[in-house]
C-alpha cells in the first residue's frame, strides 16, 4: 500500500523531546535557585547562632557575678546589656531565669536568648526564621565573712589608713571600706596586719617596705557594705537648754558617775578612778575629753555625743588620751544603746575629730560608732580584761594607731556584726 505524501505519523510529537527538556528546566530553575539560596542562609543562620550563643554566655556569666557581687542587682538589666554588647539584636527576646539556692547554698541562671535571623535568598520561600540559643551559669556558696572594722565614706582617698606604728592581730576578723578610691584602704609606715577577710569598694595601697599586711582573703572592687547602725539615732532625753546652764562636768578626784545627761560633756584628768554605773551617758553640747593616768570602768555603759537644738552648744567630739586604763562595756538587751558603747550623733560635722588612743591598755567591748565623721582608734591591747573584746570599730573615715585589743568574741554581746557579703566561684555549667 503507498502511503500518503506529507502524511505524519500519529505518535511523532510524543517521541520528540527537545520541547519538554526546556519546558522541565524552565519550570525547574527557580526552585534549584531557591534552594540552592536556602543552602546559603542555612549557613548563615548556623554562624548566627554561634555567635548569639556567645552573647548568651556573655550574659548569663555577667548575670551571675554581678549577683555574686550584690544579691540586689537588676538581673534583667546586666544580662540585656551584655548580651548586646556581644551582638544580641536587642529586638529579639531575652529570658533571664533565677532558680531557688540549692541545698549547697548556690544559685543558677538560665538566659534563652532568640532573634530574628537574616533572609537573604529565602526570603522569597519563607516569612521569617528565628534562631535562639541559651546558657547557664552558677554561682557557689561563698562564705562571706565578718569586719570589726568599717570605714563608711563613698568616696574619700585613705578612708581607712594607719597612723605610726600600728600591730593590729585579729584573725577572725576582717575589715571592709565603702570607698571607691584606688587608696580607700592606704597602709603607710611600720605596720604589721593579721586580719580575715577584707573588703573594699575600691583598692588599695601598700606604701613603703616595712609594711605587713596578711590577711584570709581579699576582694577588690567588692559591694559595699552596710552599716549595721543606719537606724540608730539619739535616744530620746531632757534637752539642755539655755536656761538650763551648762556645767561643763570637770573630774579630777576619785568619784563614781551615774547615767543620765551631761550639760557640757564630761572632762576628766589627773591620777584619778572614775567608775561609771550601767546605762546611758548623754554629753550635750560638750566633749567626752579623758586625759592623765589612772583608770575608767564601766560595765553595760553607752557614751552619746549629740547636741540639742535648743542648747547652742557643740556637737560633742570624743578624745582620750594619757596613761589610763580603759575597761567599758556596752550594754546588752533591753537597753535603746544595747551594744553600742560610744555614739557620735550622725549630724555632727564631718570636720569632728575623735580618738581612743593611749599608752596603757584599752579595752573597748561593743561598737565605736561615728558615722559622720573620723575616729582614730588605738591604744594598747593588755590585760585589762580577762577575755577577747567584741570590736566594732565604725567610722566615715577611720585611723588605725597603736596596737588596739580588737577581736570578734561576740557570745554575751548585743553589738551588730558587720556582715561582708559572701562572693562564691562563678561557672558556666551549660
């Protein structure tokens, strides 16, 4: 049979696959582009995470020393500040956990961080992609410590220092100094310190060679430390006046003094016994000024320097000095000065001078306070008393002089401690 000229033949469009390949490839050009775009944001998402999981260790460490250094710290605060000085995008979310104090006395944290991440090629396929990391860190049990000695001023250089020949040997008990100065703790002269742990806001300075300074631990740039008395003040007493004249109480025999208010403060001097019944001792308007041999016992005695509005005298300053033995107690509970043995009142100039100093033995149980202005504490340990005094040595600026009876035998005393906050180690653990 012949077939017909031109005729094609059913099926020859079907074999034919030139058309198709380019029709497939067309169709198929924008997927392998986008996953190929894909491919490269994966990459790019993969560093981003690193990198965000180094702003979450960043953050959660920064978190937990600055806990370690003040309980109080805005947590939230320091863990968003540092994470985004590592490059956290401060839109994205942050998470800052705080988990109970574990039976060892530790404290954890956990910071989630997640952000958006960038789309540079998938943004076609896909609305947004977050990436998100975490980390944990802890901070162990620290121990903290206890100061006899505390030198309140924020700011002041040499807030507590030495003055001449100082030994001060006291173990079991530190000494901290609120100041941020780089010599807010300044150790200059013949010095030999055996103290436990110190604290100070800021630093501080060893001057000269014949200097020795030993100490269980010390931290530099520490928290602040509170003061055990901010809420004590003058307890409430008959005023002195103008009508009332000021006696300016001078001693200068033998005699036994009872509590109450001393218009004009108390002068004592000479080779004179002078005993002071238990209770509280208000000078007003006048010094505490101790000079000559002799001695000074009190037993549950508390010393107030304050002056009242109406009175116009002086805010009382305290001074002894000489040859005399000094045994004084404060008084224990039940009493408005219960472990307080000497009070400046707080609105005294910061100009006021005050001392304890001395040649023969000093022996001082309970707090020596004065928080507006500089206490020079010195003197000589002995054998004044049978036992360890329970010191609290508190001043805006302290002196050290001499070789003080301080120590931390606190049993059968009211005086508050000085707490030094505890700084356990700080880790990573996840």
């Amino acid at each position: 049979m012949q077939k017909k000229s031109g005729a094609t033949a059913p099926n020859s469009y079907l074999k034919s696959e030139n058309g198709v390949v380019a029709v497939v490839a067309a169709l198929m050009m924008p997927v392998l582009m986008g996953m190929g775009g894909v491919a490269v944001d994966a990459g790019s998402w993969f560093m981003e995470q690193r990198n965000l999981q180094t702003a979450a260790d960043a953050a959660a460490l920064a978190v937990a020393y600055e806990y370690a250094n003040d309980p109080e710290v805005d947590i939230n605060a320091i863990a968003l500040r540092e994470a985004v000085h590592n490059g956290f995008d401060e839109e994205g979310t942050i998470e800052v956990v705080m988990n109970d104090v574990h039976d060892d006395g530790s404290v954890s944290f956990a910071v989630d961080l997640s952000q958006d991440a960038n789309l540079w090629f998938s943004r076609v396929f896909m609305a947004s992609v977050t990436v998100g990391t975490g980390a944990t860190s802890e901070v162990g049990a620290g121990a903290g410590g206890m100061a006899c000695i505390l030198s309140l001023d924020n700011q002041a250089n040499q807030a507590l220092k030495t003055s001449g020949n100082v030994t001060i040997n006291m173990p079991e008990c530190g000494m901290a100094v609120n100041s941020d100065s780089d010599t807010a703790l300044y150790l200059n002269g013949n010095v030999n310190i055996n103290v436990g742990d110190v604290s100070i806001h800021g630093d501080y300075d060893v001057a000269g060679n014949s200097a020795t300074f030993e100490y269980n631990s010390i931290k530099t740039s520490a928290t602040q430390v509170e003061d055990p008395y901010a809420d004590l003040n003058v307890p409430t007493y008959a005023a002195c006046s103008s009508t009332n004249k000021r006696k300016g109480n001078k001693y200068t025999a033998n005699t036994t003094l009872n509590p109450g208010v001393y218009c004009g403060g108390i002068t004592i001097s000479g080779n004179t016994t002078v005993t002071f019944r238990p209770g509280v001792y208000i000078l007003d308007g006048g010094d505490f000024k101790v000079t000559g041999n002799g001695s000074m016992t009190g037993s549950g005695v508390s010393f107030v320097l304050t002056n009242s509005a109406s009175a116009g005298g002086k805010y009382g300053s305290l001074n002894i000095s000489g040859g005399r033995r000094i045994t004084f107690t404060a008084p224990t509970s039940g009493n408005v000065m219960e472990g307080v043995a000497f009070y400046q009142d707080r609105n005294a100039p910061s100009s006021a001078s005050n001392s304890i100093t001395g040649t023969a033995d000093i022996f001082v149980s309970g707090a020596s306070y004065f928080p507006a202005a500089e206490i020079t504490y010195g003197g000589n340990a002995g054998s004044t008393s049978d036992s360890q005094p329970c010191s609290r040595v508190i001043g805006r600026i302290v002196t050290m002089h001499g070789t003080p009876d301080l120590a931390n035998s606190c049993v059968d005393s009211a005086a508050r401690d000085i707490d030094i906050p505890g700084a356990g180690s700080v880790r990573l653990i996840q």
